[in-house]
C-alpha cells in the first residue's frame, strides 16, 4: 500500500466557526469520527492538540483537527 498524502481542507473551509465541539465532529468528518471514540482518544493523550473546554463542553480549533484527521489517515 502506497502512502498519499490525503487532504481535507474542504471541511475546514465549509465549517462556519474557528472551533468544532466534540459532540459535532460527527457531522464536521462526514461521519468518519464518532464524538465518543475522540473522548476516548483525548482521555489517552492521542487526540488534536489545542482543544478547550467551555463547562462540560469540549472544542477543537478546526485547523487542528484537520492537521491531526490528515496525519491519522492513509489512503485506500
């Protein structure tokens, strides 16, 4: 298998807002990550760096969460 680089700046630049809660990062990907499997990855330090937390809310800014989606993907 042959690694490509694989990039998704497009859902950064259809997102109206710098940050995206965890509980929408579901809809940000498409479907591709689910809210639940990112808190599990955040509680094991392997989550996108720069998240925030408003109260009992947790965001990402988006271009980190692009950069860390893009490093963890390899084409088909």
């Amino acid at each position: 298998m042959q690694n490509r680089t694989i990039n998704l700046t497009t859902m950064a630049e259809r997102w109206p807002c710098p940050y995206v809660a965890r509980s929408e990062v579901g809809r940000f990907s498409g479907g591709i990550l689910n809210p639940r499997s990112l808190a599990n990855l955040d509680s094991a330090g392997k989550g996108p760096a720069g998240r925030i937390r408003v109260g009992r809310k947790v965001a990402y800014p988006v271009d980190k969460l692009v950069a860390w989606l893009e490093a963890r993907t390899v084409a088909a």
